[in-house]
C-alpha cells in the first residue's frame, strides 16, 4: 500500500507540473488575449474551444479508457501490444471518416454560430485539432499505462512552447487574431503527431484483435455517452449564454470558467492521469478499499484548500492579466464555479466502483439524466439571472451527479469514505471566503496582502486543531 501511495503521488506530481505549465501559459496569453481581442472575440473564442472539446469526446469514443483497462490486467508485453494496435487502428478508421465530412461541416458551422461564412477556414483548423488531438490523446495515455510520467510532460511542454510562440507571432505580428489562436493549435498538435510516431511503434504488433475490440468497445459503449454528457454538462452554459444572451457576456463568463478551470487542469486531470492506472492495478490487493477511502480523504482535502485560494484571489489575478477592464466582473462567478469543480473531483472518485466492476453503464444514466436538469435550469435561470443563473445551474446539476455517484457506487463496490473532515474543511472554506472580502482597498497590494493574511490564518486553523496534520496523514496512509 505504502508504494502505491507513493507511486500516486510522484506522477500526480509531475502531470501537475505539466497541467500547470499549461495554466501558467494560458495566464501569460490572458493579456494578450484581452488587448487584442474584444469581448464579443473572447466569447466567440469560448465557444469554439469548448466546441473543440466537444467533438474531441464524441469521436475519441473513449477508446483509451478501454485500452488502459484491458492493458492494466494483461500480463503478457505481446498481448498489450495487440490491444494498443487495434485501439490505433479502429481510431484512425473513424477519424478518416470524421475529416471527409469536415469539409462539408465547416461551412455549415460558419453559418450556424456565427452567420459569417469568414469562419469557414477557423471550423477547418478546429476539425484537423479534433483529429490530431484524439489520436495525440491515445498516445498520451499509452504513455500513462507505461506511468512514462516525466516523458509525456515532456512532451506536453514542447507542444505549448511552440503553440505560445506561434500565438504571439500570428496574432502580433500578422494580425490573425482567431484564426491565428486556431493555426497555432493545429502546428502544435501536428508536431506532436510526429515526434511520437516512434512511441506508437515501439508499442505495437501488427495483429488487429476483433474479438478485443468488441469486449472493449462493449466496455466504453456507455462511457461515450457517459463522456458525451459530461461534457454538454460542461459546456452546455456556454451555448445557452450565447443563444439567450450575446457574446459579451459569453467572454465574461467563459473567462471565469476558464480561471476556475485551474483547479481541473492542475489538480482533477493531473490527478486522474496518475492515480487510475494505479487504482487498477490495486483492485485485488488486501486492504485496497482503505487506499481508496484514504485517497479520497486527501484528494478532497486538496482540492477544498485549493479552491479557496483560487477564489480568494481570483480578482487580483484576473485584473492583473487581463488588460482590458471590461473583463474584470469575471471574478465574481469564480468561487461558484471552484465549488463546482470541487464536487466535480469528488465525482470522480465516487465513480471509481462503476469502473472497478466494469458497470460503466451506470455513469451515462446518471449524467444524461444530470444533463437534462442542467438545460432546464439553464434556461430558466439564465432568462432570470443571466450568467449567474448558468454559474448555478451547472453547480446544482454537478452535484446532483456526485450524490448519485456515491449512492449506486456503493451498492456495487462498498468503500467506507470519511466525510467529517472534509464537511469541517469546506464548511472553514466558505466563512474564510466571505471573511477575505470584507475589506477592499483601490491599491492591489494591500488587498494581496490583507488575503494571503487570511489564507494563512485558515491553514493555521486547520494545522493546530488537527483538522489536517502531516503526521495525521503519515498515519492515514500508513507510512509510518
């Protein structure tokens, strides 16, 4: 168990390093961004990139889920490289067919978002991301089953340094703006493909397994629904906020999504690629329900400490990156979307039972049915609050997933998890929150420095009561 804990860690860390230089890159074209585009541009900016992500859920077909479950309980080298063949083989098979059509779409899509056929080139470079970006991704979590943790940062960074640079250099110097954000991307992801052609044929042999294919694509069926209606549950406030009200608003809150996105980029995902390859690997050691319930008891730990402090400081740091002011009431939504991701991780490890007794089918009836009540609420509390009705909506319908989660994982895969802390922790949190905005000062410093007086005031608390301990911890995990 001890090593488990510690193999967790040590690539939780290091895909953090990588998610963050992501953020930290992200953080230094904010400015950029801001001066050079309008607040109408960032919306329309927003809503293509989640429209990216989109696509990329749909047409991945959740194959590298499928190929890292089937690869943790093979022993044989030979039989992996069979499974992570037919994976390539049946993805590409579908991405052929996803770029022919493409070409046809892009005009389509021009004149349905944005009625303004200019667009047409931008959904082309976004359909060649989407096909570049699914088979990079399979690649990726090859590299996460062989836990290559410092190979695949490696490569994470390469393909932002280029991106970041090309950014700067097609919307500063040729004036692109985003076409110039789209044709950055597309370069980066086709270097990627690249140089990691080596990688996929290190880790292949030349045998298509039909009857693998089927067990698998029988296993991650439900999860493309399951990930289908994750993701309209995560993007689905964006497009109800540009049809209901304008792109203006849409740049407002797509910019306080993306700054609560930090606590899902540089913990949740970072999280999530080190610790499920290793969850699956422990499901038949003793005392392995422990592990997860101790997992849990820190993760969620984490990430309430960590939200805090993004929500504490969201405005100083929103308006030291973002230039233009227009952009700066986006802090006001990003404590109500940090609650969102913190029940959005916490979902996460709740579902692990659904995996561990392969009944993913229960993820997708879960979300689809959160999905409904999310464009319900949508629309109603949008027409009622504007974006603070889709900051809303989006927290209640998330945790409507993690209660259902927890309650039908438990039938099938009990795990006693411990809740007392966590509720103590979150319940700090809020009050440490309303308590670090009851004063204001004009002058940015002070107000830098009368918070980061209050966050550490609130891990005072929580070191000298022992609500968190490092020897409290050793203990949990039992290293000592």
């Amino acid at each position: 168990m001890k090593n488990e804990i510690k193999q967790t860690a040590k690539h939780t860390i290091i895909y953090s390093i990588g998610n963050l230089s992501i953020k930290v890159i992200g953080l230094l074209l904010l400015p950029l961004y801001t001066s050079r585009l309008t607040l109408s541009d960032y919306g329309k900016l927003g809503i293509l990139e989640v429209t990216t992500q989109f696509l990329i859920v749909i047409f991945g077909l959740n194959i590298y889920s499928a190929m890292i479950r089937w690869c943790s309980e093979e022993d044989s080298i030979e039989k992996q490289k069979t499974i992570i063949f037919t994976s390539y083989i049946s993805l590409i098979s579908v991405m052929f067919i996803f770029i022919i059509l493409s070409q046809t779409l892009s005009s389509i899509f021009a004149k349905i978002y944005f009625n303004d056929l200019k667009f047409i080139i931008i959904f082309r470079y976004l359909f060649f991301i989407v096909f570049l970006e699914i088979i990079n991704n399979l690649t990726l979590n090859l590299l996460r089953l062989k836990e290559k943790s410092l190979q695949f940062i490696i490569i994470v960074i390469i393909k932002l340094l280029l991106t970041l640079s090309l950014t700067i250099f097609f919307i500063i110097r040729l004036n692109m703006k985003i076409e110039g954000i789209f044709l950055s991307q597309l370069i980066g992801n086709a270097l990627i493909f690249l140089i990691t052609i080596p990688t996929i044929i290190k880790n292949i042999n030349f045998n298509f397994d039909t009857d693998i294919l089927k067990k698998m694509f029988r296993y991650s069926f439900p999860l493309i629904f399951s990930s289908i209606s994750v993701m309209l549950l995560s993007i689905g406030d964006r497009f109800f906020i540009k049809f209901i009200l304008d792109d203006s608003e849409l740049g407002i809150y797509s910019l306080a999504y993306k700054f609560a996105g930090i606590i899902n980029m540089l913990l949740i995902q970072s999280f999530a690629l080190g610790y499920l390859p290793i969850a699956y690997k422990t499901i038949n050691k003793k005392n392995a329900t422990i592990f997860y319930s101790n997992v849990f008891s820190l993760f969620s730990t984490a990430l309430i400490i960590f939200s805090l402090f993004i929500s504490i400081f969201s405005r100083e740091i929103i308006e030291i990156f973002a230039k233009n002011n227009e952009f700066w009431s986006a802090y006001l939504l990003v404590p109500i979307l940090a609650l969102t991701f913190v029940m959005k991780g916490i979902q996460y490890i709740f579902s692990l039972g659904f995996h561990i007794k392969k009944k993913t089918h229960y993820n997708a009836i879960i979300v689809i049915i959160a999905v409904f009540i999310n464009f319900v609420l949508n629309y109603f509390l949008i027409n009622k609050f504007g974006i603070w009705g889709a900051a809303l909506a989006t927290l209640l319908a998330t945790s409507f997933i993690t209660i259902m989660f927890y309650k039908y994982s438990q039938r099938i895969y009990h795990i006693s998890y411990h809740f007392k802390n966590v509720i103590v922790i979150l319940t700090w949190a809020v009050i440490f929150y309303f308590v670090s905005n009851l004063f204001y000062n004009p002058n940015i410093l002070y107000r830098i420095g009368f918070k980061t007086l209050i966050f550490t005031i609130f891990i005072a608390i929580l070191l000298f009561s022992k609500i968190i301990s490092l020897n409290g911890f050793r203990k949990l995990f039992n290293l000592t």
